[in-house]
C-alpha cells in the first residue's frame, strides 16, 4: 500500500513539469489556433540553456530559471518573427510546417554543437525520507516552481492589461481590434509566453534527468495529451491536467509493466479525443 | 655503365620485395548523433587508434607488401534504417576492402545482410547480441563475448558472498539487455537465488522513479541490469537519489565508459561485466601489452580507454594479424585465416566458433568484473574484482 | 478514361527506367539509393491522398508502413509464406484496421484529427513493443537462409526492389485514378467545405473512411517488402515518427494535390538526405538545410515545386497533374 501511495506521490511532483510544459503549448494554440512544433525543440533548448548558466554560475539553479524565462521570451519574439507571423490566418498545415521546419533547424543546430550525447545538471537538493522510500529534493523543488509559473502566468492574464489583451484576442480577433488593441503585438507577445513556459518547463527537467538535445520530443508528446485533456486555450486546465496524468502514471504503475504506460496514455488521449473534442473540463470552465 | 645498370637493377630489386605502400580500405558506419553516440565514439577511437599505428610503423606487411590503411566512413544516425545504403555504398562505390561492424547489435545485424551477400569479411565489436551468428552467416567474426555470458560471472560472484540475496532484473528492452538478462535469469534460478523483480524498461527511459518504487517494494538486495549509457547513468543516479537499500549494483556496459566517474557518489560500488580492463594483464602474443595501449590511447585522446575502444582497437589487431597469415588481402584467404584464429593479444584470448549454427561468434574470450570504488585519497577508479586470478582489488559487499 | 492521361504514361516510363537502369548498369549501390527514393514516393503519394486530396492533414501516416511491415515479416518469416502473398496480406489487414480506426477517427476534423493520429502511432507503437509473438521491442529478424527461397540473397533483393518499383508504379496510378474519378470529386468537395459537401450529397463519413483505408495499403504493402529486404525490424524503425513528418515535408516541397508533385517532393527530398548525410562537408547541418529548404516553401511557394510551375506555365495543368 505504501508503495501505491509513494509511486502516485512521485507521479504528482513529475506530473505538475508536465503540466507546465503543456501550459505553453496550450496558451499558443488557444490564442492564434497555432499548433506549436517548435514546442519540443524549445524545451530542449530550456535544458541546455539551464546546463550553461548553471555551468558559468553554479548557484542555485531555481533561481536560473529567471535569465531562462528571459531568454525564453527572446527567443519567441524571434521564432514568432521568423516563422509564425507569415502564416497566422492560414491554413492549420501552414503553421504546423513552419513550426516544424524551426523545430528541425533548432535539432540541427543543436546537434552540431551538443551532438547527442547526454548531459547532466549536477545539482542536488536533499530529498525527505518516509520509511523506506526517500523523495528526490529536485522532484519537489522542480514541482513547486511549476506551479509557482503557472500561478503567476493565470494572475498575468486575469489581472494585467497585456493578459487581459491576449484573452481578448483568444476569444474574438476582430472585435478585439476594433477595440484598439493591436493584434500583432498580442500574437506575438503570447506566442513569446509560450515559448518561455516551455523552456522554462525544460530547465526544471534538466535538473531531474539527464538530457540529450532530442529529449523535447517526449515532453512534446505528453504535451500533446495534457493539452487535450485539458481543452485548448485553458493555461490552468493544462497545469491540472498535466498533475493528473502524472498522478494517474504513478496509481497505474505498481500494477503494470512501465512498458505499457505509453499505450494506456495515448490510448486514453484517442478516447477522449473522440469522446469530447473540447476537452474533460469543457463544461467545467466555459 | 655496368654500375649504372647494376644501381638501377637494385633499385627496382628493392622496389618489388619491400613494394610501394598499397592502401586498404576498412569502411564503417559510427553513431555521430543519436543515442549510441558514447559508446559508438569509443569505439571509433580504438579504429583510429590501431590505423594510425600501422601506418606509422609503414603499414601491414604481408606477403613481401606493405598495406597502409585507410578509413571510409558515415554517420548512421544510430538507426539501422540507412545502415544497408552506407554499407552497400562502403563496398560498391568505396570499394572497401574489409568491413567493421556498426555499435550495437540491431545495426551490425542489418549490415550483416549486405556484407554477407558481397561476401566482404566484416569484425563486429560492439555488438553482443548472438542471434546474428545463427543465421548462416560466413564472413562475419565476433570480437565481443556473446550477451548469454555478461551477468554469469556476477552471479557465480554472488553465490559466494551472498547465497540469499533476493535478485532484481530491471533491464533496457533492447536486443542487447534482452539477450544478456534472459541466460541470466535462469541461471540465477539455477544457483538458487531468489529472483524477486524483473521488468524492462523503454529503451529512452529518463524516469525511473516508478520502476524503483517496485524495487523497493519487492525487498530485493541487489539490482542487474541496465543497457547502454544514456539509461544506465540514468537508473543509478536515481537508485542513489531515492536511497534504495541496496547491496550490489550491476548496470550493463555504461559504467565501463571513463564517463561514469562524472556521477560522483551515485557511481560508487557499481559493477559492469567488461570485455576488457586496463588491469587485466594478458600476456600478448601479438600487438602490443595492455599497458602499452592504454598509454597510447590515453596520449591520444586524453581519457583513458574503455572497453568499446579496446574491442575497437582488437577487432583491426585481429584483422591485420589475418592479413598477414594470409599473405594479402584476399578476401577467402583472410576468412580462413580469420576461422583458424586462436591468438591472445591485450584484449584477451580470440577464437571464432566454426560451427556451421553459430560461424563467427566469439568462443575464446572471457570477461572480467569491474567495480567503482574509491582509493585512498578518495578519488573514484574502476578496479577488476573478478575473477579472481585477476582482481586488482577485493570486492566491496554491500556497498553502503 | 485513364489510359488517355499523359501523366500515366510518364508514370510508367518513369517506373521502367527506375527498374532497368540499376539492373542494366549492375549497380547494387545505385538501386540501394533508389529503393529509398522508391518508398520516400510511395509514403508521399498515398499521404497526398489524405492530405492533398481530402484535406486531413495525418501525422502518424507510418503506422501503416510499419504495421505492414510487422504483418508481413511475420507471415514471410515465422510462417514461411510467399513474399508477394505475406506483402498483400500485410496489406489487406492493415487497409482493415485503418477502416475501422477511421471510423472513430474521422469525426474528428483539423487539427484535432492530426492530434489523433499522433496518438494513434504512438498507442501502437508502445502495443507492438509490448507484444510477444513480434519480439516486443526487440523486433524480429529475418534468417539468412530466408532469402535461399527466393534464389539466394543477392537475387532476392533484386526482386525486392522490383516488387518496390511496382508498387510506387502503382501508388502513383492510384493517385491519378483518384484524382480524375468521381470518388475524387466528392474528396475535393471535403476538402474545400466538408459541410457544404455533405449538404451536396457526399457521404463524406464513407468517403473519408475509405481513403484513410486505401491511402494504408500500400505503404502497407512496402513495408513488409522493405522490412524483409532490410532482414530485421523493431518498433523504433517501423513507427519513425520523424519519417511521418518527413513525409509531409515531401508532399509540402513537391506540391500537395498533384500525382506529380508528390513523387517529385518525395524523390527530391530523399535524394537531398542521402546527398547531405554522406557529404562531409554537410552532414552536420543536415536538419538545417532541410528545416530551411521546409520553412522557404512554406512561407514562400505553398504550391511547392508544381504550384510554382504551374503559375510559370500555366498550360503545364493540363499534363502535369
């Protein structure tokens, strides 16, 4: 029984990184109906941009999250400039192809200087021992921060202008626009949130597991089933869903081979993909 | 007009016994990128290694010739899905002469196809798995011990410190581990020994946190398995950080790689059944000492050499000894020469099987035990702990 | 009438040189080249059929080839069936499953839908990792003496390879036999407006589930071919997710919609792989090359090569479909 109750304790603390993960591919896609792929070469890029700060400064590496968010927000004004802008009004295919041909020169690049040999953030928290099972002090650190994030990220949207802007925009373009407020700018401005959730999302995983510059794409594919769990759009929807699939990992698992979890996952994901397009919390939220 | 005459006769005399330098070509693919990146390196290094000597030494004389030797290769991603095109390409457009494998056992299994079609002798090192042998092959000869034999040593090992220890399998599901771990398994029931765990994991498993949860739930002492580098670095940094109580870790091939001693404290105690340490001290009746190697190779890439590097550098010392048994490079002659092999070099004795059901795997080389300990100023060295006759230092057991 | 069309002409002339030329020159490393080039236009042209015909864009489109492949593998080597029977089996099962798989599937529409077939591709591939008879994730392997059934090893790839050659001969015929068919029609009413299509008439519940099933069989069909040819398969090779995309980027560079367009992008692409990943000088920046050669199109040429050809030349239409 301890060992059920252990196994979903550290399925919640790795489920709340997915949660925070899916929060910025949820807030693009809610936004400008954008299907991010650049999303899993972001969190790539949030691992190693952690690995090089906490190699030039090695403090507390929570608190590089902060030069991470920054650069993050950088960095999505410029994937947004480069290919995003061009096809916001187009077909769906368009945006996916342009992501993904960002996405494929990010891996590019990234495997020229990193190849894909693993890398290490060695930084270590003391973990809190109960009986017999100990819990790693960077799972619980990592799973604070997110939610810290992801709290921050719904007060920005609820209670600032630019949030306040960016759910105009979600929810009606045009009548947003006749309202003054400039769409471009708020595209781009969500989009750049987005991308810095992710990495941020990628620098908290840097500090639990090691990493090559390909290990976005899982986190991406997670991504995907919080998201759709959650409903589009829904930043705190994702945070919850993402907790919930990690503490259904954690239930599941003392009763199956961990080989089989994928199937279940996206198995369940086909299911309520087709059973309730809009989301579990459609009704919940709208 | 006699001693111009004469000059030019000896000259040309000399020219055709010693021979102008003819070149050979060995072709390979190596993981440049994808997850066999570490391990594929390594042994590309002991390649490197074992051509640049020959050279320097004027190449492989054989039959009144010099051979020099040189490298075509390419990046197979780590996925056997171009693996036939680069070799195909290797033989037919680059005109190989002779052929080394790919790292890991699905890719030299797919490139097996096609150097056995063109009938080109290929060495496999890296690759353990032994299904391959059993499919009617006749130019391929395996440098590595077979996967049945790794955790043997470990549990006969075992049975003299520990005969009660409860016993956890938790393996990557790869041709490799699978192949390494279900021997091992019966064997472990064969000794008595309970076998309280067993599960695969995903080959690119980061998260084993529910897998140690079971672990710990099935009161085992002690933990066999692993696969490859990224993985195993990764499951005993976390049986470390999770404090599982543990007596003896055993991961596969990832804790022979000089990289391990970047883990620090989650490195200390681990075992990995080795085809080759430094300490192993055979004596070479061919090539050069242990000793000599792992000075060269130290020189030359500034890290001391693992076990992949070794077997790199054994499977050219194997090939150039061939050659030369066989006076040239002719494909058949080398073959044959190859199936007559029963030599000791630094890497240990080599003899490929020439049963028609297993041609070309590896029957003369046995492995050793390495474990991770800690010297005297407390800095983390890899010593052999088994078999006995050649231990550089005593087991330690439990660990913590 | 099929026959009068120039393209299905220059379909088989194209596919009789792709045969002869490898053969007539003895060139095993050059057909080793183009058995890719043949499956990268085998997966682009059935793509082309959800994608470019329907409108529904399908991430997981290598399911089928690798599901092929299994069933396949499985049939020529446990069972010791013909290769050509294993392979249309292989392919009859797979079209069955995407017809059922389609019917739950295809309610969904956009990218909801394309969400679905990732999902999809990643449930079965962690299925057959876990599955016994196929050797979980460590895949099956194809004896050496397999081959000896079809007169030693170095014959049966060529036959291989010619079986390959036919099938993109056929996936391309099928395209066009699509494309000027009334079925087709009804395909180009969903893309262009599903609803009002289905206010015209068109069953479209029917008419998706039935393209999702054909646009699976032959890649279906290739796969198994492929997989015996490359005599081993394990989950992480036959569902690539990357090579699903991939597919996409073909179908994208040649121009989505068209027969030609398809096997153009598809054969380019690959021959643009291959050249970068063997070349020296480049293969460190393959990804790149080709993300950028991707995002120009995008942005730049949406028709892709024959979008482009066709506002140069535009009587081009009337030939190149």
């Amino acid at each position: 029984m301890s060992g059920i109750l252990a196994s979903m304790i550290d399925g919640l603390l790795i489920g709340s990184v997915y949660g925070l993960a899916a929060m910025g591919l949820s807030l693009i896609w809610g936004v400008m109906d954008v299907i991010n792929l650049t999303h899993g070469a972001v969190i790539a890029l949030g691992m190693f941009g952690m690995y090089i700060l906490f190699a030039a400064f090695p403090v507390n590496a929570y608190l590089l999250l902060l030069p991470v968010i920054a650069a993050g927000l950088l960095l999505g004004l410029l994937i947004y400039w480069i290919a995003v802008h061009w096809v916001i009004g187009r077909s769906q295919l368009s945006s996916l192809l342009s992501t993904f041909a960002v996405n494929m020169m990010i891996i590019g690049i990234g495997t020229a200087i990193w190849s894909t040999s693993p890398y290490n953030v060695n930084f270590t928290l003391r973990g809190i021992t109960v009986g017999a099972y100990t819990f790693d002090g960077n799972h619980l650190a990592a799973a604070g921060a997110a939610v810290i994030i992801g709290l921050a990220l719904e007060l920005f949207l609820y209670r600032t202008r630019p949030g306040k802007a960016i759910r105009a925009v979600a929810d009606n373009r045009e009548a947003a626009e006749l309202m003054g407020i400039s769409s471009t700018m708020v595209l781009a401005l969500a989009f750049a949130i987005g991308i810095a959730l992710a990495a941020s999302s990628g620098a908290l995983v840097s500090t639990l597991f090691p990493f090559t510059i390909l290990s976005g794409a899982g986190y991406q594919m997670k991504s995907f089933v919080v998201t759709v769990l959650a409903g589009l759009g829904k930043p705190l929807g994702a945070l919850v869903a993402g907790v919930l699939l990690g503490l259904l990992e954690g239930a599941v698992t003392p009763f199956i081979a961990v080989s089989w979890i994928p199937l279940i996952e996206f198995g369940l994901f086909v299911v309520v993909l087709v059973a309730f397009p809009k989301g579990i919390f459609a009704r919940a939220t709208a | 007009m006699k001693r111009l005459v004469l000059a030019v006769f000896v000259l040309v005399a000399l020219f055709v016994t010693t021979g102008f330098a003819q070149t050979l070509t060995v072709g390979f693919t190596v993981s440049n990128t994808g997850s066999m990146n570490v391990d594929s390196v390594e042994q590309l290094h002991g390649f490197e290694l074992w051509r640049d000597q020959v050279n320097a030494a004027g190449g492989i004389k054989a039959g009144g010739k010099n051979y020099k030797i040189q490298f075509v290769s390419y990046d197979d991603e780590s996925n056997s899905k171009r693996v036939q095109q680069l070799y195909s390409r290797l033989i037919l457009q680059d005109k190989a002469d002779f052929l080394f494998s790919p790292y890991s056992s699905p890719l030299t299994a797919t490139a097996a196809i096609v150097t056995e079609q063109y009938e080109k002798v290929m060495l496999t090192t890296g690759a353990a798995e032994g299904k391959t042998y059993t499919l009617g092959n006749h130019y391929l000869f395996q440098m590595f011990t077979p996967g049945a034999e790794y955790l043997k040593g470990v549990l006969d090992m075992l049975k003299t410190k520990d005969p009660k220890a409860a016993v956890a399998f938790v393996y990557e599901d790869s041709s490799f581990s699978v192949s390494v771990v279900n021997p091992a398994k019966a064997y472990a029931q064969q000794l008595g020994f309970n076998v309280a765990f067993s599960e695969a994991y995903a080959p690119n498993t980061t998260d084993f946190s529910a897998i140690i949860d079971k672990v710990i739930a099935s009161k085992s002492t002690v933990l066999l398995g692993g696969g490859h580098y990224a993985d195993g670095s990764t499951l005993a940094r976390q049986v470390y950080s999770h404090k599982v109580p543990l007596k003896m870790v055993t991961l596969l091939v990832a804790p022979d790689s000089p990289k391990w001693g970047e883990l620090g404290d989650a490195a200390v105690g681990v075992i990995v059944p080795s085809q080759w340490e430094p300490q192993t001290a055979f004596k070479a009746q061919y090539g050069p000492s242990g000793a000599d190697f792992a000075k060269a190779y130290a020189g030359k890439y500034n890290t001391p050499p693992s076990y992949e590097s070794a077997g790199g550098y054994a499977c050219g010392l194997v090939l150039q000894r061939a050659i030369e048994q066989a006076g040239g490079p002719d494909t058949a002659k080398v073959a044959a020469a190859l199936n007559a092999t029963d030599i000791t070099t630094f890497y240990g004795r080599t003899k490929f099987s020439t049963a028609a059901n297993e041609h070309g795997l590896q029957v003369g080389h046995a492995m050793v035990l390495a474990q991770w300990q800690k010297d005297k100023s407390g800095a983390l060295v890899k010593q052999v702990v088994w078999p006995l006759a050649a231990k550089s230092a005593n087991l330690v057991y439990p660990i913590h | 009438m099929i026959l009068r069309r120039p393209v299905f002409w220059l379909i088989l002339v194209f596919a009789a040189l792709m045969a002869f030329v490898p053969l007539h020159a003895n060139n095993v490393s050059m057909r080793e080249d183009l058995i890719l080039v043949a499956i990268a236009i085998i997966l682009a042209s059935n793509l082309n059929l959800m994608i470019g015909y329907t409108g529904y864009v399908n991430f997981g489109h290598i399911v089928f080839y690798g599901l092929g492949g299994y069933v396949g593998l499985y049939l020529a080597t446990v069972r010791s069936w013909n290769l050509v029977l294993a392979a249309l089996t292989a392919g009859l099962v797979v079209s069955l499953f995407a017809l059922a798989l389609g019917m739950g599937i295809l309610r969904l529409r956009g990218a909801y839908f394309a969400l679905a077939t990732i999902g999809v591709l990643q449930a079965v591939q962690s299925f057959v990792a876990n599955f016994d008879p196929w050797g979980r994730s460590t895949g099956m392997y194809v004896a050496f003496d397999a081959y000896e059934r079809l007169g030693g090893a170095r014959h049966a790839l060529w036959t291989t390879y010619f079986l390959v050659i036919g099938v993109m001969a056929l996936s391309m015929i099928l395209s066009l036999g699509i494309k000027i068919s009334k079925f087709g029609l009804g395909l180009f009413a969903i893309r262009e407006d599903e609803d009002a299509a289905l206010v015209l008439g068109v069953n479209t519940t029917v008419f998706k589930a039935i393209i999702y099933s054909v646009s699976a069989f032959l890649p279906a069909v290739a796969g198994a071919l492929m997989f015996y040819k490359n005599g081993m398969i394990d989950p992480s090779i036959a569902f690539e997710f990357m090579l699903s995309l991939e597919g996409i980027v073909m179908l994208m560079l040649g121009g989505k919609g068209t027969v030609v367009g398809a096997a153009l992008g598809g054969g380019l692409y690959e021959k643009l792989r291959s050249y970068l990943l063997t070349s020296p000088k480049f293969s460190n920046f393959q990804l790149v090359i080709a993300g950028g050669l991707l995002l120009l199109v995008v942005l730049f040429a949406p028709g892709g090569l024959i979008g482009w050809l066709y506002r140069l030349v535009p009587r081009a239409r009337k030939v190149i479909e």
